[in-house]
C-alpha cells in the first residue's frame, strides 16, 4: 500500500471518527428535545397515576435521573464496550436487534440499487446519444416521475395491485429470511426494491447523461470517431467507462441513503429493516434503541464513502496519480 494512499484512509477515518461523534451528539440531544420519555410511552395514560416514589424509581431504571452529559458519557462508554443497549419494548438487546434487522436493509439496498442502475445507467445513456431528441424527452420525462412520485404513493399503489390483480400480499405473510427461504424473500423484497429503485433512478440518469454529454465532448472521443470505431463501442466503451467516477459517485451516495432512508418502504411493506427499527424505537422513546441505530446507520454511510473514495482510485487512473 503506497504511502498517499495511507495517508488518505488516515484521513478518511480521522473525518470519520469526528462525523460520528457529531451525529452521536446531535441524535442525543434531538431525542431529548422531543416531549415526552420512556415511562410515558411505556405506560401511557397510566403514568399520570404514578406516584413520586414510583416514577423515581423508574427514572432510576432507564437512567433518567441522571444530568444529561453524564447519560451522554455513560452511553458513549457502553457503546466502546460493545453494549448498544437493552430493548424494554422487545425485551432484547440493541446488539441483537441490530444483527437481524440490517441484513434486510442491506439486502433491500443492494437490490433497488440493481434495479436503478439497471434503469438509470442505460437511460442515461439513450438520451445523451441524442441530445434534445425524442429519446432525451423520453429519457427526462422517465427520471422526473421517479422524483416527482412519492415512494410511499407508489408502493401502496404497487401494494393494491399486487394483491388484487395477481392474488399476492408480501404483507399477509410473515418476512421469510433469504436463507431460509431464498423463493419468498425475493417475492418479497422485489416490490420494495422497485418502489426505491425507481426513485433513485431518476438522480442516477441525469448524473449518467451528464457525465456522458461531458465526455462526448472531448478531443479522444473525435479522434477515436475519425478513426472509425463503431458508435456502439465508443459509446460504451470508451465514453462510458471515462464517465464512472460521477455515476459512481451518485450510487455510492443513494446507497448511503437507503441505508437510513428506507424506513417508509419498511413501513409500507411490513419488512423488519433497520429503519423501522428507529420508527419503532422512536415511537416507545427508547432513547439506546434509536441512538445506537442511527449511529451504526451513520457508521455504513461513512464506510460507503470510504469504500467509493478507494474505487475512484481503481477506475480512475488520474485519481491515483492526485
């Protein structure tokens, strides 16, 4: 490994150390500012008849008694011991919640980031063949409906149609794990993988046409014309291939967002992700369960960076040589 790489991981990791401590202390501080706590959305109604004694005792047990910088200080100590916390809602540990819910959020990542390179890249590229051409308009009008389209109007829309036309509600059943049941839980994801793969899409074709009018511009891509290489080698070939670095760049970051942003899908599609992990965990106040969440939610989107930063340097001899 050569030493300007080293030092740029050192780097990369010392920015991402300082993000981290960033997020941990602003979802800290976000969840304390919304009314309310774990004993009220514990016991609901019932926690106004609380007595003193009663409700200090339950201060005591979730560690509501103490200043806030210590809770602060106390979870960050946990969470360097391997401890994100204990559950009351599912009586299980934040560890052991977060192990079986992010395997579905990365699964329904990798899939809708399929779907939307397999949408996205190809109709980027149809339109940038022929700038302002009836295909360019086709290209346009296809990634403005999926930014245009709400995902969650899509997906109960999709949801409707599924179980009324084709008789299969992904709902109705209970969520099959890819190896327990490969058949069904891609029955399962495929919906939710197109209801966000659509969406992202959209962002995906216009950075593709972009990067590929850019590069179309430039003296090699006239010089390889004059020369005659086939228009549908050149085109895939050699412009596409310099147009990577942004396409890459785009996907990395959606993939960085569906890591977080997937929780109306979850939601809509009933599948025990990541973010419906912190919807839940919001919704009961259970401070551990949605701060050590977002922080390992935080945590990928910072490795998804790094990673796409180390892939600049494979694809992009230029990148390497800076």
């Amino acid at each position: 490994m050569s030493r300007s790489l080293t030092s740029t991981i050192a780097r990369r990791i010392g920015g991402a150390l300082l993000t981290l401590l960033g997020v941990a202390i602003a979802v800290f501080l976000m969840l304390r500012a919304i009314p309310g706590d774990q004993i009220t959305a514990s016991y609901g109604t019932e926690a106004a008849a609380l007595t003193a004694d009663q409700r200090a005792a339950l201060e005591a047990y979730y560690g509501l008694d103490q200043p806030l910088i210590l809770q602060f200080f106390t979870w960050i100590g946990q969470l360097l011991t391997g401890n994100l916390g204990f559950s009351a809602r599912a009586q299980q540990s934040v560890l052991e919640m977060t192990a079986l819910a992010l395997p579905v959020t990365i699964e329904l990542a990798l899939l809708a980031i399929t779907v939307a390179l397999l949408i996205g890249v190809p109709l980027g590229v149809l339109a940038a063949s022929r700038q302002d051409a009836v295909r360019d308009w086709f290209g346009q009008a296809i990634a403005l409906a999926g930014l245009g389209v709400p995902a969650f109007l899509l997906g109960v829309t999709l949801l409707a149609i599924s179980a009324q036309q084709w008789g299969f509600n992904p709902n109705g059943l209970g969520y099959a794990r890819l190896w327990e049941n490969p058949g069904l839980n891609l029955q399962q994801m495929a919906l939710p993988a197109i209801v966000l793969g659509f969406g992202i899409a959209a962002p995906i074709m216009r950075t593709t046409r972009t990067a590929v009018l850019e590069i179309r511009s430039l003296d090699f891509v006239r010089t390889a014309r004059a020369k005659g290489v086939p228009p549908r080698r050149l085109q895939w070939r050699h412009v596409l291939r310099n147009a990577l670095v942004p396409i890459v760049t785009m996907t990395g970051m959606q993939f960085g967002y569906l890591l977080g942003g997937a929780v109306v899908v979850e939601q809509i599609f009933s599948l025990p992700g990541i973010g419906r992990q912190v919807l839940l965990g919001i919704n009961q106040k259970e401070y551990a369960v949605v701060q050590s969440t977002v922080l390992v939610i935080a945590l990928l989107f910072v490795i998804v960076n790094l990673l796409t930063d180390l892939l600049y340097r494979r694809i992009d001899p230029r990148v390497r040589a800076s």
